[in-house]
C-alpha cells in the first residue's frame, strides 16, 4: 500500500511568479547597502595596493591559524646578502619602498613583513602580542624562506622589535640598524597603570584628522609635505571602516606591549655590530599625553636619547641627523640611505 503523501509546500503548488509574490508580500524590504566612505579600507587592507608584489606566509601560533604578508624583493645583481626591514606602529611593509629599491640597487634581497595585526597581516581577535612571539613569527617566515642570517633594520616600533630580534637571534642577525627606534626609554616610568580597555577606547577615536594631525605634530615637528600623505592613507582609511574596532583593538594590545615590555634596559646585552640613525628633531613618545606634566616634557628628547643608548650598546656606532624628524626613510631620504648603505658594506 503506498505511503500517504506529504502535502506539498504551498509555495510549490503556485505558478512561479504568483509564489514570488507571496513570499515577498511578507517580507520585509531590504535595506539597501550602505556604501563605504571614500578612502576606507577593510581590516584585511585586501583592496589596498602596496607598491610591490605581496606574499603571504600562513603559521600556527597561539592556537589559531595565521598569515603574515610580507614583500620579498630580490636584486637584479645579487651580492648574496639579505636584509630585513622592521616596521614601525603606524607603518607597514609598503612604505619600505624606497628603501627597498635603495637596497635592490646595491644588490641585496630584501624581506619586510607585516607583522601580525599590522598591514595586511592577520588582525586576530586574541592574541598575546609580545615582541618576543613578533621575533618568533619573523624568524618562521625567514625560515620558510631558506634565509638563515640577515642584516637587520628596525625603524620605531620595528626598533624595539629589531632589538629583541638580535637579543633572542644573534647567530641570525648580521648586523642591527635602529631607526629612531622608540623605547630608547621605559614608558612605564613616565605613565600611570593603563588597561587594555582603556588605550582601546583611546584607539576607538581616532578619525584621518587625527592620522593625519598625530603624524605631522610627533613625526615631522608640524611641517608638512604632500608626500606624507601616503604613509597615512591606510591607518586613516582603516578608521573609516566598520571593522575598525577590529583593527583598533589589536593597536592597543600593541600599545599594551610596547609599554609593559621595554628593551632599553637589555642594550648592553646586544653582541652584534650596530648603528643608531637618529633624527634629533623626534620627539615621539608613546602615551606623551597622559604624563604627569613634570615629566611630559623630558619624554622623547633623541637629541639625548640616542647618545644615551650609543653608550649602552657595546661598540654602537651614532649617526645624527639634524633638523630629521621621526621619519629619516622619508623626510631625508639621502642623508638615510649614506648612514644605511655605507654601514652594510
């Protein structure tokens, strides 16, 4: 006996066009898509262009899967050595490129990364960001490449960065140029306890004016070129986006990690050839505002800072740049790449 039928979808038993009405006359009218500002840019930084060809380097860390971007480019006339480009807080890969062509041109391959939760790398949503686990990810993806030793260049963060890359590798670290590196000081000696939450709700703020206005004030002493304008085109576009808070939450697990864990006090401990790059206009100092106002003003002074490391350093070398700001690479590309090629070779 056959099995009794199901009774058919009511939609199933109408012509097509008298079911499309049927299931539109009870629904509720879409919105239509809201389309983003212009210049803003997705947490992934997917449709923004960098200047050179990017690669990604997929690793396992802190339990979830992770990529980093990074931009690989090789000499048409190769000397056999490599170098490695740190960046800075507000930086990324892309904005190495003059440099990069810089180096290329005097025969060196040239790696620099984004680091995770900066660029186009991951943005993750929990992540225990020290600089020790950052040098970890570097020396993975340099491993991944078959480069076992380098020449290293950090510039602000990527300085700090770049110091505890040669501390934890100096087997792997040929030689270390600091670039107005900041954390030639210890921040928490100048700030009051500040939580996550609280440099969050800081980052949560900021709009491209605020970009725009941090960087020519602490980076360029308030003069102001058309050309730096680049180097604030993804941070501020990132702050147009409704996944900004994504990206601004990882900006302060960074902030975080810049002030709980200094390296000044480990200098002496570096064993390989150095040189400090010092702009003496710079006066960057991380969480500036919120110091006591008998110490705000001693903050970042480089012109003495990058002496007080030189000494610090065994057998560092100090190129002073005056009238530079924050930016050498950029502001005074020249005089930058003298003090960077003439101590590679």
């Amino acid at each position: 006996m056959p099995s009794p039928r199901r009774p058919a979808a009511v939609s199933s038993l109408l012509p097509p066009l008298a079911a499309l009405a049927l299931a539109c006359a009870g629904a509720p009218p879409r919105a239509p898509a809201t389309a983003l500002p212009a210049g803003a840019v997705d947490p992934d930084a997917g449709a923004f262009e960098y200047p050179l060809p990017v690669s990604y380097f997929e690793l396992d860390s802190q339990r979830q899967r992770l990529r980093m971007a990074y931009l690989d480019a090789r000499a048409a006339a190769p000397n056999g050595r490599t170098v490695l480009l740190l960046h800075g807080k507000n930086f990324h890969a892309g904005t190495w490129a003059e440099t990069i062509a810089a180096l290329n041109r005097a025969g060196f391959r040239v790696i620099a990364p984004d680091q995770i939760g900066f660029g186009k790398s991951s943005k993750p949503e929990r992540y225990q960001f020290s600089f020790a686990q950052l040098a970890a990810n570097t020396r993975a993806l340099l491993a991944s490449l078959g480069v076992e030793r380098t020449a290293v260049v950090g510039h602000s963060m990527g300085g700090m960065l770049a110091v505890r890359y040669a501390l934890e590798y100096p087997e792997a670290t040929e030689r270390l140029l600091l670039v107005n590196p900041i954390g030639l000081e210890d921040y928490a000696a100048f700030l009051p306890p500040r939580t996550v939450d609280q440099w969050y709700a800081q980052e949560l703020k900021q709009t491209p004016d605020s970009v725009r206005s941090y960087q020519r004030q602490a980076y360029y002493d308030g003069a102001w070129k058309p050309e730096y304008e680049a180097h604030t085109r993804l941070l501020a576009g990132w702050t147009l986006h409704p996944g900004w808070p994504r990206v601004a939450w990882d900006s302060a697990l960074t902030y975080d990690m810049i002030v709980t864990q200094p390296v000044v006090h480990e200098l002496e401990r570096l064993a390989v050839p150095t040189r400090l790059v010092i702009g003496l206009r710079d006066r960057t100092a991380i969480g500036r505002p919120l110091a006591p106002a008998g110490l705000r003003e001693a903050m970042g002074d480089y012109t003495r800072l990058g002496k007080a490391a030189q000494r610090r350093i065994p057998g560092a070398e100090l190129v002073e740049l005056p009238g530079i700001g924050h930016v050498p690479q950029v502001e005074a590309f020249p005089a930058f790449e003298k003090a960077l090629l003439d101590f590679l070779r």
